[in-house]
C-alpha cells in the first residue's frame, strides 16, 4: 500500500499579479455643462495592481434617469454622494455585491427611455436578493447577454 502524497500548489504569475478581491469601479465622464456620464468597470485587484474591464457605459442623459440607485450605490460603499462630481478624476471603488446591482441596473435600464419603466425596473432590482442579483448579472454580461436583458426586463415591468 503506498501513501498519501501532500499536493503542493503553486501560484500562477499571472493571477498572483492582481491579488485582492473582485469589485465594481465607477468612472465618471464628463458632459456639457455640469452633467456626466458613467462608465462602471468589473475590477480584480488593489490599488497597486488593478486588471479591469468596462461592463456599461451610460451618456449623461441615461445617467439622469438612475441617479437615485446611483447615489445609493456610492453610499452603501462608504463614500458620500458629492463624490460623484463631472470634475471627478479618479475612479469610485463599489464594493462587490453594490457594485453588481448598480450594474445590473444600469444594464437593464440602458436603452429605455420611459420614466416610469426605469422607476419600474431599478424598483425591481432593488428588491432582488442578493444570490438573484448575482444570478441575473452572470446572464446579463454572458452569451446571448441580449435575450436575458429583455427578460428581466420583461419581467421586473410586467410588460
């Protein structure tokens, strides 16, 4: 009878290069006059060494449309609203789960123009679970990511 060998794992260099956890970065773009726009990033890592990639972006006008989940988002990751500035230059840490919802919001909420729907869908989002957050997101960015958003879509309005 032989036994047990211990397994040794070694890191990869390419992923002990971004240690940390996952989170959500907020970049704002400046617009005409004082408004902005917003593009939130999927970000892996610390401040040192960050591998990030863009999730949505949204001109000044969809920004308008979702600025209540906006402000709460950067509130419950521990910033104060004024953060949120058309001058602001670095990006805005979200924690994870905020992160994800704010995206997930911004994702389902991106090409709908009706005030009462936006009010509808961030409504029900808002009231999602964390796990069905996290569910509907992994949908919403991955294959046939289209179909998913006009089902939640579908959805959260009863349309």
């Amino acid at each position: 009878m032989s036994t047990p060998q211990l397994a040794r794992t070694v890191p990869s260099r390419r992923l002990a290069a971004v240690v940390g956890v996952r989170g959500f970065r907020l970049i704002v773009r400046p617009g005409r006059g004082e408004t902005y726009g917003l593009t939130i990033e999927e970000a892996y890592g610390e401040v040192g060494s960050v591998f990030a990639t863009a999730v949505v972006t949204l001109t000044p006008q969809q920004t308008g449309r979702v600025v209540d989940a906006l402000f709460a988002a950067v509130k419950r990751s521990g910033h104060q609203p004024s953060v949120l500035a058309f001058t602001r230059k670095a990006p805005i840490r979200l924690t994870e789960p905020d992160g994800l919802r704010l995206a997930l919001i911004l994702l389902v909420t991106q090409p709908i123009a009706k005030h009462e729907r936006v009010r509808a869908l961030v409504a029900g989002v808002n009231a999602m679970s964390t796990e069905e957050t996290y569910y509907w997101y992994s949908k919403c960015i991955g294959v046939g990511a289209s179909r998913a958003r006009k089902a939640l879509r579908t959805l959260l309005s009863n349309d």
